[in-house]
C-alpha cells in the first residue's frame, strides 16, 4: 500500500519540480494540495473488496503529495533571504516528520472515537482545504 504511494511521488517528484521551475508554484500548489485533499477523501470510500482501487487511491495521493512538497521549499526561499530563509526551511523539514508522526497518533485516535479507519482519511483532508485557503 504504501509503496504505491512512494513509486507514485518518486515518479512525480522531479516532474513537479520541473514545472515548478517553468509556471506559477502558488497555483501548482494550490492545485497539488486540493488533489491531494479529494484523493485521500476519496479513497476513504472504496470497498474493501476493491483493494486494487485503493492502492491506486494512495498512488494519486502520492502525486498530490509530490506536487506540493516538491515545491514549497522553492517557494520559501523565494520569500525570504538570510537567517530568515534558513529558519523557514529549517520549519518546513521540521513539519514533515512531526505530521507524519502526529498521523500515527490521530488516525487511531479518530478511528476509535468515530468508529471505523476511514474516517481519519475523512478529517485529514479538511487541513488540507485550510491550507488552499490561507
């Protein structure tokens, strides 16, 4: 399952980052952000026995991962110089591992209070709308 997602953003990483470099990075990450909200939304609604499906599912977040990740430090560094930039950055590769971390404590957390595993891949995305709009 997840090395769906790693192939699909190893894949599309430099792709991003190449487009990154020749239109808007703002809109490829607004873009890449909302695929990746209505994918990992999405996802949450495939029947187990469509287990096919959802490893495509995961594949499509990890395009929509890849769109913005690969991006965003780019971004930073355009908005920022010195000292500045350098904690910028130091913040954004700090966030990576602590959300990937906070997803292992949350997700079972949602799925015990609301019932079932989907639904962590059902709040999920709402930050991930939050984050288009600011």
């Amino acid at each position: 399952l997840q090395t769906s997602f790693i192939l699909s953003y190893l894949i599309m990483a430099p792709i991003f980052g190449y487009l990154g470099d020749r239109y808007n990075r703002k809109i490829i990450m607004a873009c890449g952000i909302s695929f990746w909200s209505a994918t990992t939304f999405f996802g949450s609604f495939v029947p187990p026995h469509y287990y096919k499906l959802f490893i495509f599912s995961r594949a499509l977040v990890g395009t929509g991962e890849a769109s913005y990740s690969t991006i965003a430090p780019t971004v930073i560094a355009d908005l920022f110089t010195g000292t500045t930039r350098t904690r910028m950055l130091s913040l954004f590769y700090f966030a990576i591992p602590v959300g990937s971390g906070l997803g292992y404590i949350v997700g079972p957390e949602v799925a015990n209070r609301i019932g079932h595993w989907y639904w962590a891949l059902r709040v999920t995305p709402g930050l991930g709308i939050l984050a288009v709009i600011l």
